[in-house]
C-alpha cells in the first residue's frame, strides 16, 4: 500500500498532522512528530502528552493522517483506522522500532498510537502539472528559507 516514495516522504518528514472527529463531531488536527512506518500497511507514533488524540481515538477509531515535504511540494495523505496502545501492552518489536528511532524521546511516551492504512494517496503540487520538476521546486522551496 505505502510505496517506496511514500515511505521515504513518512521517514524523512516524520511529523504527521492526525486528523480525528471529536466528541462534539468536529474535525481536530494534532501534529505527531515521531512517526515510523512499521510496514507497508501501518505507521505508528508515540504518545507524548495526547490526551485528546488518545480520548478520540478510543471513540472513534476512523481518522486521516497526512505528511508534507515542504521543499518537493509532495504529500502523503493515509486513510487509517487508529489504535492507542499503551506502553505496557505494545509488542517489544514495536518499542524497539522506538528505540532505535527516537530514543531520545522514548522515556517520554505513555504510550503508542498506531494507524492501520485502509488507504494511501501521493499528492503532488499543481506546479508539477505546469511542468515544473522535482529539482526545480526544491531549489525554489530552498531559496525562499534561505531568504527567511
């Protein structure tokens, strides 16, 4: 399902913005900056300081992550089913996954959250249907920081 360009996007720009349904109905987006793709059908992050991710989750587990590389105008957008896992109750593989991917952060999660992918989607920037290409726009993307 995750392609190899799209596993790239995930481990290169691991900060996914969660889209849940609260408990009012309404859309809440939360950034998560420690993701992994854990195959091509699951991605998972740690739980650091998520209580309302976690308590819409539990609720409703339908939600929607998506990944931005700003510098190749190139998004990954996931249709997921997520689950919150507790620390305790996450697989050793899962907690070294985490280990060796954001040990730092490690001793600072509660616990997991991980997203079952019903459907996966590359979106590309309309520049590349005006012709532009891949280099151009990350040399544009690189230009504008530089100018900041």
């Amino acid at each position: 399902m995750l392609s190899s360009e799209m596993q790239s996007i995930i481990t290169t720009h691991s900060c996914g913005f969660v889209a849940t349904i609260d408990g009012d109905g309404l859309p809440a987006v939360s950034p998560k900056a420690t993701f992994l793709v854990v195959d091509e059908r699951t991605i998972a992050c740690g739980n650091i300081r998520s209580p309302g991710t976690a308590k819409n989750l539990r609720a409703n587990a339908a939600c929607e992550v998506c990944f931005l590389d700003p510098l190749s105008r190139k998004a990954v957008r996931l249709k997921t089913s997520g689950t919150v896992l507790a620390r305790a109750t996450a697989s050793p593989e899962l907690v070294a996954r985490f280990e060796q991917a954001w040990a730092d952060y490690l001793p600072h999660m509660t616990g997991f959250f991980v997203f079952d992918i019903a459907k996966a989607e590359l979106v590309l920037s309309p520049a590349y249907d005006y012709g532009h290409s891949q280099e151009e726009l990350v040399d544009a993307s690189k230009a504008k920081m530089a100018a900041l």
